[in-house]
C-alpha cells in the first residue's frame, strides 16, 4: 500500500470510528438528511402510496400470501445472524420456520410454522453488530432506503454477503440447487415494501396529519423499533403499526 493510500485508509478509518462514537440521537448530516426525507416522501406520494393502496385491494388470500412469502425469504437472512450471535435457540426457530413453511407452507405463501409455535425474531447484520457492543453512530437517512445510523447502513451491505437468498440472486450463486438473478432479489424486496406500506396505509396519514415535524416522528419510530429489535422485545415502537422488518 502506498504512502497516499495508506493515508486514505487512515483518514477513513478514523472518521468511520468517530462517527460510530455517537448516539443514535445525534443527526450526521440533518439538513442533508431532511432533504432525503422529503425526496423520499415525495416519492412516496407519486410511486409507492399507489401500489400500496392498489395492493390492499387484493383478494386477502393474495395479499397474506405474499406478506407469508417475502417474511419466509426474509427469514433466511435471520438463519447466519442468530448463529452469529451465538443464539441457538433462534437460529432453530429461524430454520425450522423456514424448513416448514418452504414445504408444507407451499414456498412460504402459508405460515403452517407459526401455529406450532415457530416464530423467530427477524435478525441482520446491524443488530448482530450491536450484541457485539458496536455503537449504533449517528443518524441519517438515505434515498430510497430510509432512516439509518452508521452502524446499520455498514450492516446494510454486509446482509448482502451473509443472507442466503442474496447469494442465489444478486451474486447468482447456487445453493440446493436453486438460484435466481437480481431482478428477483429486487422484486422480493420491493414487494416487502409496498406489504409494509400497504399495512400501514391510516399510520401514515394519521403521523403526516398529527405531526408537528414528520421527519422527527419518523426518526423516533425507527430507533425506537431498531432499540426493540436488538434487545429481542416484544414491544413496538408504535402499538398499532405493522412490522417494521427490511
């Protein structure tokens, strides 16, 4: 490594320690951050708002099927990070679940694992990160993706590496003999948004109605709900919203 390389990764190293240092509460870039969030909202509005409520009027055998299916895939991911933490009891729930529900569940569009019992915690790399005692860092939000913190923006691109379903679809890699390609990955993902939207239609008019400043309330939701999910609590950020999983 040379001396301007060298220098490079040093500078970015201790930025990317200093920034770790942080609360979750502290804002990196707020008035970049705002105009994202507006970005996001308006995007909201034009795109995703109209799936969404064309998606609620689904036949609900439909739509609970395809919440029943993307929640399996995204059950995979949860497969390495309960074992990453060293949570044995979850990694055999994650597991099982998705065993039961890929089978007898017909690719996971019926949920046959949660009735006998089988319902493991959604687990990534961000919260496997926080069991391990690395800070949450600042927050901030990013196009498209959302609300943030460093912590579980670099736990973003490292679900990429350790989820199953991303290897046999963004990397094209097969497992089992099964593999798919990126549009497959994207579609699963963007289904899973559009589900939660779609769940969570009267939430988001009620807080854009009520709020005095949407943007606090949405930061508060998240930390609130990524606080819960490391701690493995019951609890919700917001009683009455839906799931809050990627």
């Amino acid at each position: 490594m040379n001396s301007k390389k060298l220098k490079v990764f040093i500078v970015s190293t201790f930025f990317l320690l200093s920034i770790i240092e942080l609360k979750a509460s502290d804002e990196c870039f707020e008035g970049f951050s705002r105009s994202v969030f507006k970005f996001n909202m308006a995007l909201d509005d034009i795109v995703i708002e109209p799936i969404a409520k064309g998606y609620n009027k689904l036949p609900s055998p439909i739509k609970s099927g395809t919440s029943n299916f993307t929640s399996n895939i995204s059950t995979l991911l949860s497969i390495p990070n309960s074992l990453l933490q060293g949570n044995l009891r979850e990694f055999g729930n994650s597991v099982g679940s998705v065993l039961v529900n890929t089978t007898v569940g017909v690719l996971g569009f019926l949920n046959p694992a949660e009735k006998i019992g089988l319902k493991p915690h959604k687990e990534d790399v961000g919260q496997t990160l926080a069991t391990y005692g690395i800070g949450s860092g600042c927050y901030f939000v990013l196009p498209v993706f959302g609300p943030t913190t460093v912590r579980d923006s670099i736990g973003l691109i490292a679900d990429t590496f350790v989820d199953p379903f991303a290897h046999i679809t963004l990397r094209e890699k097969e497992i089992l003999g099964i593999s798919g390609n990126n549009l497959d990955y994207f579609t699963v993902k963007g289904t899973t948004a559009v589900d939660f939207r779609a769940d969570n239609e009267n939430n988001f008019k009620s807080l854009e109605k009520n709020s005095i400043d949407l943007y606090s309330s949405f930061k508060s939701i998240y930390l609130q709900d990524r606080d819960n999910k490391i701690r493995n609590s019951s609890e919700n950020s917001q009683d009455d919203w839906g799931n809050l999983d990627n």
